[in-house]
C-alpha cells in the first residue's frame, strides 16, 4: 500500500491574527485524536480576501476558520451557506467538500452548548445582551432561534443595535427591542440570562467592565461572558458578588472549536484536551 504524506490542511484567516490560540488548541486535538491534520494560523488582509478564499480551493485545504476582518467579507467566496449563517449574516467556518465551500456559524451555537453543558436552557427566557456586534448577532440569532422568548439589546451604537433587533424581528420567532447605552445602564427586571457580548475586558484590558449598574443584577441570574482571555473577567465577578450564576467565554471558545472539528473531521472532539490546552495557554 502506498503511503500518503499529505497532511489534511485546516487553519484561519484574519488580521490581527499572530495572537488567536486556535490553532494550539485545534493541534492538540487532532494529534490526541491521531488524524494528521495541520491548523494554520494565517495572516490575511482586508483586502486580500478574495485570494486567499480561492487558495482554500487551490491549495485542497479541508476549510479555514474566519476571524476580524473576514467574517462578513468572505461569503461571496463561498458556494453555500448553512441557514444560521444565512440569518446572520457572518461565517466563522468554511468547509471545502471536494471543491464546494460551504460556511456556517458556530460562535453563537458554541456559546449555546457552553449553557446546555450547565443545564441551562434558553426556551422561554428573556435575555439581555450587551453589545450587537458579530459575537452578539451569533449569539442572539442563535438564542432565538432555540425558543429565547425575548431579548433586549443594549448597544452604545443605535444603527448597529436596530439593525440587530430588526433581524431579530423579521427573521426570528422571538422578540426583541433595543435599548440604546448612553450611561450606567440597568439590567432589565424581567433579565432570565445576561449576556457581555462587547469586547470590553479582552486582554489587556482585564481591569475594564461594561457600564452597567451591578446592583441591578438580581441574585440567580444566568450571566455569561465573551470575553475568554482573562476567563474570571471583572464582569463575571461583580455578577458573582451579586449572587449570579456565572458562565465564562472559555466554554464558547472551545466549543465553537470543537464544532469546527466535527465539521471538517466527522469525528468528536476531543474536548478535555482542548479545555486543558487552552487553560495551560493562557496560564490557568
Ligand atoms: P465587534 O467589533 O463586531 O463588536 C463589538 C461590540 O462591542 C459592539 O457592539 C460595540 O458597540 C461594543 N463595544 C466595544 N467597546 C465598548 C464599550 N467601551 N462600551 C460598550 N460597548 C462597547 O466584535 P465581536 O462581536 O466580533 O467580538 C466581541 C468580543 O467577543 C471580542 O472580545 C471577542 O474576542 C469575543 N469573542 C469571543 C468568542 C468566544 O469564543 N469566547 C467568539 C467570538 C468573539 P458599538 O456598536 O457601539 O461600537
């Protein structure tokens, strides 16, 4: 038998991208899972997109992840897109099936598995979101999509906050309204599940937390975080100290990998590896 020394080549587009950890994550995995494939992290300009959507082809790349500035600019250079990604409007993953690139969204539907990993449902719930930029669509599109009765978005931004709850309307069984940040803002009464989808608090920035009154977060509350790199974000510590039931970005960063994983491989992820390779990246 002939042997075959072509590795599967997987990786991600973006710019900035010299600091993403996918990739040490995604390696650990396929070699616990003994598949020989390669993720490369890969430095991509805005406007150099379209070229190096045609290198997937070109290059018989098994897919890429899309991260800043590529999520929205990509789609045109892809053949379909799952129905998620079609509501949303972003892709954070191609997979190349022999030529055809196809593009989903697993950011919003890893964030879902980081609660349902919890036992906490988002059916019937009203949830409040901070922020409507793509983590927070992802997420929000995703929330409704699996029977969030309600949700309210809070965005510093008007045209980017209506234009969210706008899709939401249209496109979504769920309802959702818009409540624009101008200062300390308050948690809604009827908030079920909190949700910081802004970047405020991403490393370096680990002593900076969303405007928000803490006091108005009731005890029980489900509160998440995107924010994964420091995972103990001062967001999630004030909500603890008020009595909150706390889940961090951590859970959505590994999950939303190991989605891509099952996308290009077939296999299940190895997700204790991922957790662990992440956790010792970042010095947990
Ligand atoms: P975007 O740039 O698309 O959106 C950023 C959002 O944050 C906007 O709504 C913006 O408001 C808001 N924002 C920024 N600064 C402030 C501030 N000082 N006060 C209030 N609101 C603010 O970014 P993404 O949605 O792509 O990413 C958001 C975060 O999610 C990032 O930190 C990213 O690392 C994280 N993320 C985590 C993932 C995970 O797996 N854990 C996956 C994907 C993303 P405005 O519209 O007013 O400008």
């Amino acid at each position: 038998m002939s042997k075959n020394y072509r590795s599967e080549l997987v990786g991600a587009f973006g710019c900035p991208i010299d600091e993403n950890p996918t990739g040490v994550m995604e390696e650990a995995a396929f070699a616990a899972a003994g598949l020989d494939y390669r993720y490369l992290t890969i430095k991509v300009d805005k406007e150099e997109i379209e070229t190096a959507m045609k290198a997937v082809r070109a290059l018989h790349m098994r897919g890429i992840n899309l991260t800043i500035p590529h999520k929205v600019s990509a789609i045109p250079f892809v053949d379909e897109l799952s129905p998620e990604a079609q509501i949303i409007g972003a892709i954070n993953i191609v997979v190349n099936n022999n030529g055809v690139l196809w593009g989903d969204n697993t950011d919003g539907k890893g964030f879902l598995k980081s609660l349902t990993d919890r036992d906490i449902s988002v059916k019937g719930k009203t949830i409040t979101v901070l922020g409507a930029g793509g983590a927070s669509r992802a997420i929000c599109v995703v929330c409704a999509l699996q029977g969030a009765s309600r949700l309210h978005i809070i965005n510093g931004s008007v045209e980017r906050g209506s234009e969210l709850v706008a899709l939401l309307t249209e496109k979504t069984p769920a309802k959702a309204d818009l409540i624009p940040w101008e200062s300390t803002s308050a948690v809604p009464d009827d908030t079920d599940i909190l949700i910081n989808a802004t970047s405020v608090g991403l490393y370096p920035n680990v002593d900076q937390k969303p405007d928000i009154d803490y006091d108005t977060i009731k005890s029980g509350t489900v509160v998440c975080d995107v924010i994964f790199n420091d995972p103990n974000s001062l967001f999630l510590r004030e909500a603890a100290q008020r009595g909150a039931v706390t889940v961090n970005g951590l859970g959505m960063l590994v999950n939303q990998g190991a989605l891509n994983f099952k996308l290009w491989t077939g296999q299940e992820a190895p997700v204790d590896v991922m957790t662990e390779t992440l956790q010792r990246e970042f010095g947990l």
